[in-house]
C-alpha cells in the first residue's frame, strides 16, 4: 500500500483494551475484539497514512470510548464530522457509535 492514495478508509478496529476486561479463551476471537496488535491510536495512524488530505476516516467504536476517541482523532490529524450512535431494537442504548471524520490539510 502506498501513502495518501486513498479518499476513504473504513475500519471496525478492536473495541476492548486487554487490561480492564478478561480475554475469551478462543485466540482469534481475542485479537479481533481486544487491542493485542496495536491501539487505537495505532489504527488511526495508519489509516491517516493511507489517506490523501482532506480524506475520510470511517469506524464504529464503543462509546464508553468515545472521548478517547474523538481526543486521539484529533491528536492524529482528523476533524470530527460526525459522531451517530448506533440504536439497539426498542431504542434501547447504543451499542456503537458510528464515527466519519476528516482529515486535516
């Protein structure tokens, strides 16, 4: 993959840091749902490399985590567009929040 050559990158990073929740036993399962190759911070680094400025982050993440988000989306060089929580049947709590933001020039 080369740098700044796309116009969206759209990713569904791991949601749970591995220190304040117990991992599930099945390996796979753990490194899709737990940070064990890299942070949140480390997605959106590499997702900011692959985009051209001006370009389009697209993500869904906790919203237990969602200041940490926005604050680390900031740090990296994005603009916050828009933050839509994602409604359970019956309206109940969100679950995600689906997240598009901008990066800056």
């Amino acid at each position: 993959m080369n740098p700044s050559t796309y116009h969206h990158v759209f990713f569904n990073p791991p949601f749970f840091n591995p220190t304040t929740a117990r991992l599930p036993p099945d390996p796979i399962r753990a490194q899709a749902r737990f940070e064990l190759t890299g942070t949140i911070a480390d997605f959106i680094h590499r997702a900011a490399w692959l985009l051209v400025p001006t370009g389009f982050i697209h993500l869904v993440f906790l919203p237990a985590r969602r200041e940490e988000l926005l604050y680390t989306l900031h740090d990296k060089g994005f603009d916050t567009v828009q933050v839509q929580p994602v409604l359970r049947l019956g309206g109940r709590e969100a679950f995600l929040d689906r997240v598009t933001a901008r990066k800056r020039k």
